[in-house]
C-alpha cells in the first residue's frame, strides 16, 4: 500500500508579500465595510437582549440581597417565604445569560453572525482568508476583549468599542476587539455577502482573471476583416450558404462620416462635393476626368470615379444570342446628344442595352429617388434575383461612362484585361470599351462607338 501525503499547502488569495491583507483585493470581490453607525445599533441590540435577560436578577434578586446587606437577620427573608423565589430569579437570569452568550460565540465564530448583526445585515469574516472567522480567535478572544473593556466602566467601552475604529490604518473600521480576533465586520445589505458560496466563488474567479489584459477576441466567419469603426459588413455576392458579405472601403466609410450618413443603414439622400480624383497607378495613362457629382441614390454618397489601369482594349469575345439584334431603348429615355458616342451594354443572355442621354439605373424593377431626374429606368429580367431592384446606375459624365453601384445585396465589379476590380457602392469607376461589368451574378460587356 502506498501513503500520499498531501504536505501542499493552501495558497490564500488577497494577501501581499509579507502574508497581510489587501484591502483592495476585497474591495475587487466587492465586499464593503460594515457602516459604523449599523456596528453600534447591532452592538446596542445585543446589549439591550442582555439587559432583559438580566431583569429577574435586577428586580428580585438584586433588592433581596442589598436588604439581607442592610439586615444581616436573614430569618426575616427565610420567614416571608421570598428566599426560594430570590435563588430561581437569580438562577434563570444566570442560565439564560450564559445560553445567549455562547450562542452568540458559536453563530459567531461558524457563521460570522450574531442575532444583532442578523437584523442589521451584517456579517464577520476573518480578515485574511475572508472565510468564517473561526471559534477561538474569531470569537473568544475577541468578545474577551469586548467584554473585558466593561471592566473600566464607561472609559472602557467608550474606548475600545467606539474610539478604536476611528483609528484603523486600513480604514477598514476594524477595532481593537477585531485586531485581536483577526476579523472585519462587512456589510451583506449594500455589498456582496461572503456567506454566498456561489456569489462568492464567482467573484474570486473574476478578480483573479484579468479579463481586460489576458482575453483576446477570436475571429470567426462573421468577423469583419478590418478594426471596428473602419468599414461596414455589405453583402457581395450570395451562396447555397446565404449571403457571403466583406467590409466597405476606408473611402466610403470616410465619405459616408464626412456626408453625415449611417454607413450600416442608408436613411437619406447625400451628395457631398467631391473630392480629388484618385491617382492611377505608375504606367497608367488614363484620361482627364472632372466629374459632377451626379445622385448615386437614397443613403448611398458618391464619390469621384477611380481610374483602372489603361491598357489596349482586348477584342470583344463572341456573346451568346443573335449577333445582329437591336439595342433595347430605355424606358423614360432622354434624348441623346448626336455627338456623344453610343454606348450599349451586351448581356450574357443577349440582351443588349444602350445608354440613353445622361445615364440609366439598371436592375430588376429599378426606382428613382430624390436627385435622380433625367436617369432613365432600365428593367432586366432575372431569374436567380442576383440583380437587386435597382443594381447600378451609369451615368455619362463629360465624355466619360461612369459606373456606379446602389448599394445592391450581391455587388458589382469591374473586369478589365482579366483583372476583377471592386466597385464599392457610391464609388465610381470610369469604364471604357471592352470591359465587362458584373452585376451580381450576370455579366455585360460595354461596347462605346
């Protein structure tokens, strides 16, 4: 048979280098000192308990035998027939004294309570280990210093009870009874009750875990890719799974701050003057664009178009349907200027669209809002709903094509020399000829000239 002894000591927490306690770590727990003013009525109750348990001896014992002082004839006493009444006065007020007491030492050094700390709420724990103060030191030694003050009448008391506290170097309200029995008084009304074994467990785990230095947020599926408050969640594109979504731009969600839009849930209409046009890449010899600051619709801000890089435009592949059918004309349609190239967007199903006067809003049943007169509203049929209601807006802008997406749930992009290109809502791009535009989950190839 093999002995395990468990020499380990236990580790007490809240304690400094040198084995004293701290008094903030009971203040982390949330334990609060006992109010001085509940420590005297809790004391005055007891007191007063022990002054009615005393009144048989003080209305009959005691006047018997000061009158057996004053008469040492005590046949006189022995005659009236008052001596066996005179000895179970005394009797009971003695035995009822000593029950009180050690009830009051046993509730308080088991439970930390005595019956007037009961009524005020409050409770005793030993100073260190926070814990019941035990039945020797918590509770003898000190109502032997407690009850020993009484022996120096009234300075005694004065002294010990309501002087000491005043006098504690922790400002704990500790005095000189609970120095000796290495207790606190702590208040179970107004602070945490170190008798709650649930609460109490609860409130050490979290003072000894320091949550704000050690916890680390974990990413998961749904975390955004960028720090909090630089971009918002939009949908882009949608799956067996639902709806895969990234974060907005820096760019958009500055424009949208600048122009007093919620970049999360568009609300009004804004249209910000626009800032300089962004600087194309080294090598790129994009065209000079001055753009007006057309309406990109309700709650989404525009912004200066971003330039692609310029390249030789690759020849348009083949598209499926009839080669040679006509370009489907805009409802609501402006009249063109004859001097302005024709643009005309080919569908992957066909469909051939041309840009009527200053620019269409393509989408599944698109609507104007405020800020877009003169835009002309081009309804596509689509099966899969990858096209919202109103998708893209392209506006014709000083000789420019400019593409715009309203903030649709798949998004829009840009493909030109086979490099997919973003396009954030309320960002425009300058397209040219031969490139394609995604929308959702369709694809149109613009042709201008």
């Amino acid at each position: 048979m093999i002995w395990e002894i468990d020499d380990s000591t236990r580790a007490v927490e809240g304690l400094d280098g040198r084995g004293r306690p701290k008094p903030e770590y009971a203040a982390t727990l949330g334990l609060r000192r006992a109010p001085f003013g509940r420590r005297v009525l809790s004391t005055s109750i007891e007191l007063g308990i022990l002054l009615v348990l005393q009144l048989p001896f003080l209305l009959v014992t005691l006047p018997a035998l000061l009158s057996t002082t004053a008469s040492p004839d005590a046949a006189a006493l022995a005659d009236a027939g008052r001596l066996g009444l005179v000895i179970a006065c005394g009797a009971a007020s003695a035995a009822l004294t000593t029950a009180f007491v050690v009830v009051q030492l046993v509730l308080h050094g088991r439970k930390g309570v005595t019956v007037g700390k009961a009524m005020t709420g409050i409770r005793s724990v030993n100073v260190r280990t926070l814990e019941r103060p035990g039945f020797w030191r918590g509770a003898v030694v000190r109502y032997l210093v407690l009850y020993g003050s009484f022996l120096v009448p009234l300075v005694g008391p004065v002294l010990v009870i309501v002087c000491s506290p005043l006098f504690d170097p922790e400002r704990r309200g500790r005095g000189w009874a609970d120095l000796a029995g290495a207790t606190w008084f702590v208040d179970a009304r107004d602070g945490l009750n170190p008798y709650d074994v649930k609460r109490m467990r609860i409130a050490r785990k979290t003072a000894a875990t320091d949550l704000a230095d050690e916890r680390s947020e974990l990413r998961s599926l749904a975390t955004s890719a960028t720090p909090p408050g630089t971009g918002a969640y939009i949908p882009v594109t949608r799956s067996s799974g639902g709806v895969v979504g990234a974060p907005r731009t820096d760019a958009y969600a500055a424009t949208a701050e600048a122009s007093g839009t919620d970049a999360a849930s568009p609300a009004s209409v804004s249209a910000p003057a626009p800032a300089p046009a962004a600087v194309a890449p080294a090598g790129a010899a994009p065209a000079a664009i001055a753009p007006t600051a057309p309406s990109s619709g309700p709650g989404i801000p525009w912004t200066p178009p971003r330039l692609l890089p310029d390249a030789s435009p690759a020849p348009a592949p083949a598209l499926a349907g009839p080669p040679d059918a006509p370009a489907t004309p805009a409802r609501q349609s402006s009249p063109a200027d004859p001097a302005t190239p024709g643009v005309v967007l080919e569908f992957d199903n066909g469909a051939r669209i041309a840009l009527a006067g200053s620019g269409i809003l393509i989408g599944r049943d698109p609507a104007a809002g405020p800020g877009d007169a003169g835009l002309a509203l081009v309804p596509l049929d689509d099966p899969s709903k990858s096209i919202s209601k109103t998708h893209l807006a392209l506006l014709r802008t000083d000789g420019s094509i400019i593409a715009i997406d309203r903030a649709s749930t798949n998004g829009s992009a840009v493909i030109r020399d086979g490099v997919e290109h973003a396009l954030p809502p309320g960002q425009g791009i300058a397209v040219r000829s031969g490139d394609t535009l995604l929308l959702g989950e369709r694809r149109a190839r613009v042709r201008i000239g």
